[in-house]
C-alpha cells in the first residue's frame, strides 16, 4: 500500500472542475453516483508515482490507465443493496491497482479493509474466488444476510484488519484485488452535491 498527503498542488481547484460534471448511477455496486474522467485528466495526478507503484506492487511494466470516476455516496444505509453491506474487491487480478483520492474530508470516515473470517483471505485471486463465494453462501446462510448499514469494524462474516483515515487530499493506493469498503462516520448523511458531499476520485490502473 502507498498513501501520499498532499497529493494536489490545488485542491479546491479540483473540487470546483468536480462541481461541474454530471453525475448518475454507475453499475450495481456503488452507492452512490459518479462522473467518469478521462485518461488525460487522470493520469497526470499520479504520473510521479507510476514507478513507485511498479516497484512495490512488483508490476511487470508501469502501470497504465484503465477506468476513473468522481464519486459521490449517497445511499443512506436504510437503501442498501445486500451486496453494498459487504466489502468487496474491484478485480481478481493482482495487477489491477486502485488509487483512491479523498477530495472532501472524511477524517472520521475513510476506507476500511477486511479480512474473511471462514477462509481468512484477505485479498481475491482467480484461484480463491470460488471457495470465497462459497465460504460467503455459506456464512451468510448461517448467519443472515447483514442488517442495512455499512459495515463497521467487525461482523461475523468480516473482521476489520486496517482503515485509512479520509483525509481531505490524501491519496491512497493498494491492489483491487484487496477486500476493502468505504468507512462511514456514524453521523454520515448522504449528500449529492459535490460541494458539500463526500466526493473522491476513483482510479483503476492495471500493470
């Protein structure tokens, strides 16, 4: 894992071009809405730290831009999908790396990562993928399906094993194939303006 302070030379310059896309619901599992960015606006945020993340995710080549997103969450926990109360992982492949850019301050929130109680896996491959669906059918049928709420620090299908503070500026960079989920505050109330919202910047590369 990288994490970088200071990741912007002008954040509220930032957050004033965010104000200004369109944003909508994207795929099944977000909970919230997001606007996509492109390749040339993407990469330049990260362009001096493309080596680093060859080196410490031991990549074959850097890494080259696969999709990106403002995002905004704004589901309130009452209107969460099943699969929304659980962590999840962006791709099995251990070359897909996600960059994760707090542009609002979620200092009491942030991003957690978990680990899978049964299996003890904290990260999906294509080699554990069925045996983690199968350990989860199989939790979930003794233990029921998570009450609506974003999931804390424990729960009997998931223990917390670390959480990155959302730190306004603050960039964060791990595998996707890692077990992670958006930690809310307690006080978090859903929010769609991205003035005032908790709005990151969501970046997918691959190696």
């Amino acid at each position: 894992m990288i994490c970088a302070e200071g990741a912007l030379d002008d954040l509220g310059l930032v957050r004033e071009i965010a104000a200004r896309h369109r944003y909508k619901p994207i795929g099944p599992f977000y909970p919230g809405i997001r606007a996509a960015v492109s390749e040339k606006i993407a990469m330049p945020l990260v362009a001096p730290l493309l080596g680093a993340m060859r080196d410490v995710f031991d990549l074959p080549s850097r890494p080259e831009y696969f999709e990106c997103y403002l995002s905004l969450v704004t589901k309130s926990p009452a209107d969460l999908a099943p699969i929304q109360r659980l962590p999840h992982f962006d791709g099995t492949e251990a070359e897909r790396i996600a960059i994760l850019l707090y542009l609002s301050d979620d200092s009491n929130g942030g991003t957690a990562f978990y680990r899978q109680r049964v299996t003890g896996f904290e990260s999906v491959n294509e080699e554990r993928f069925d045996t983690y669906v199968q350990a989860l059918e199989a939790a979930t049928a003794e233990h029921g399906i998570p009450s609506a709420s974003y999931i804390g620090k424990d729960s009997p299908l998931f223990a917390q094993t670390h959480k990155i503070d959302g730190v306004a500026n603050r960039m964060v960079i791990y595998r996707g194939n890692t077990l992670h989920c958006a930690a809310m505050a307690e006080d978090f109330a859903p929010d769609a303006d991205p003035g005032s919202g908790r709005l990151t910047l969501n970046l997918f590369l691959k190696g």
